[in-house]
C-alpha cells in the first residue's frame, strides 16, 4: 500500500463532500427544499431519529463491547443499562415513524415482511449476504 501525505487525504476528502456538508446557507436552502415535500415527511424529526438512533445505538454497543472485550461484568447493573440505552433507542425509533408517517406496528409489519421473503425456511447465511434485486 502507498503512502499518502495527510494534507492530500484532506483535500481529497474536501473533493468529495457535498456543499451542504460544508456550506451552511446551501444546507439552509436544501433543509427548506426537503420540508416542502409533497410526501409530508417531517424532515426536522427525521434528522433527529436518524442521529438519536446512531447515539443510541452506540451508547448500546459500548456497553456490549465492554462487557465482552474488555471485562465488564455481565450483571444487573449493566443488564439495566442496556436496558435504559434500548428505551432510548426505541424512543428514536418511534420519532422516526412518525417523520414517515407510519406507525411503530407498521414498521414491525414491514419488517417481518421483508425477512419472511428473504428467509422463508428460517435464517440461512448465504441469503443474508447475497440478496435478491431489490431487497433492502
């Protein structure tokens, strides 16, 4: 693998991102574009889900992580953490289908939908890493 200098990674990465990652009036008038859709998705708490579920979703992972990598006793006091963290991501996740417009049954709908026709015998491995066209 060649090296690369670090100020050329910077400005490759400068290359690469969008205006409204980097100009605030162009992330302004797109915020205002994307409220006025005709699908009435609710774009401000769309944000909000999608960045509390990544958090949430993390502070989660974190508490995992250290109980099997690093030791962290697998107790109540860490059951209950994990449990407090899932509260917080579930709370993302009903923000999130209320930006859509959906309800939380719905989603769960959708979703026993979706791995009913990918798994149709049950879990298999091959069908979770190739996937039919269209399967999201």
């Amino acid at each position: 693998m060649s090296r690369i200098e670090l100020k050329d990674y910077e400005a490759f990465v400068q290359s690469t991102i969008s205006q409204p990652s980097t100009v605030f009036g162009i992330l302004e008038s797109r915020l205002s574009e994307l409220d006025g859709n005709k699908l009435d998705i609710l774009v401000p708490e769309l944000l909000t889900a999608s960045l509390g579920l990544t958090a949430e979703s993390g502070e989660f992972a974190e508490v995992v992580k250290k109980i099997v990598f690093q030791g962290k006793p697998l107790d109540e006091d860490n059951i209950f953490h994990l449990k407090r963290e899932l509260g917080d991501i579930l709370w993302y996740a009903v923000v999130a289908c209320k930006a859509l417009n959906i309800s939380l049954e719905d989603a769960i709908v959708m979703n026993i939908e979706k791995l009913s026709a990918r798994y149709p015998q049950g879990f298999e491995i091959i069908k979770s890493e190739v996937r039919k066209e269209g399967d999201v």
